[in-house]
C-alpha cells in the first residue's frame, strides 16, 4: 500500500508582468485530499509553494 502521493505539475505563473513556465511536484500523506480541479491545483501551488499560478499546462498522479 502506498503511503504518498506525488502529483507532478506543469504550469504557467506570473512574475511581474511576465507569465512564465513552472513545474512543481506536489506532496500529499495517504489520507489527504487530492485536488483533481485545475482551480483546487492551483491553489494547492500557492499553498505548497506561493507561486501565483494562473494555468495547468499538464498533471500527472504518482504513488510513493
């Protein structure tokens, strides 16, 4: 049984008046919930990470 999940993120912030291409890997615990929305995503980058990401280019869902 897997006790992690990892979702890998690509995605598009913005950094004054630049938008820009970012990756994230994001970490949950086995009983966690995972966002499956791009807006939930989104607000998960901030929280993890304080990107202000404003675009899910690509998601992909790994167990650890």
């Amino acid at each position: 049984m897997h006790d992690k999940c990892i979702v890998l993120v690509e995605f598009i912030f913005r950094v004054d008046q630049y938008e820009v291409e970012g990756n994230a890997a994001l970490f949950f615990s086995k009983n966690d919930v995972i966002p499956l929305t791009d807006e939930a995503i989104l607000k998960e980058i901030k929280a993890q990470y304080g990107y202000d990401a404003i675009e899910i280019l690509h998601r992909q869902k790994e167990t650890a």
